[in-house]
C-alpha cells in the first residue's frame, strides 16, 4: 500500500483532501504529500539494500 491509509468501506480511501502535513516545516496538504510517503519507503529500501550488497 506504502502511503497512510484511511480505512472506509465506501468512497475516498485517502486521507481528507483538508489533511495538512508537516513537510520539513513549509507544511503542505495531503494532495501533495500522497505519493511521497511511498516514494521515501522506496527510497529507504533502495538505500538498505546497496548498503548490505553493494557489489549488485
């Protein structure tokens, strides 16, 4: 899933649209932030793994 989930059974499966985040201090709305918190997870994982085999 890799963003933060809001779970309902019908209708929007995101956080509210109105949903502010902190966004290294600027702040931001959720619209923008959505796929960022995936992107990190990725990014994170990527990192994780050239560090622990760094020869692939």
């Amino acid at each position: 899933m890799n963003e933060p989930a809001v779970f309902v059974s019908k209708g929007d499966r995101s956080l509210p649209k109105i949903t502010r985040h902190f966004m290294e201090g600027r702040g931001g709305e959720h619209r923008e932030a959505h796929n960022i918190y995936g992107l990190l997870q990725g990014q994170a994982a990527y990192e994780s793994l050239r560090e622990y085999r760094p020869h692939l």
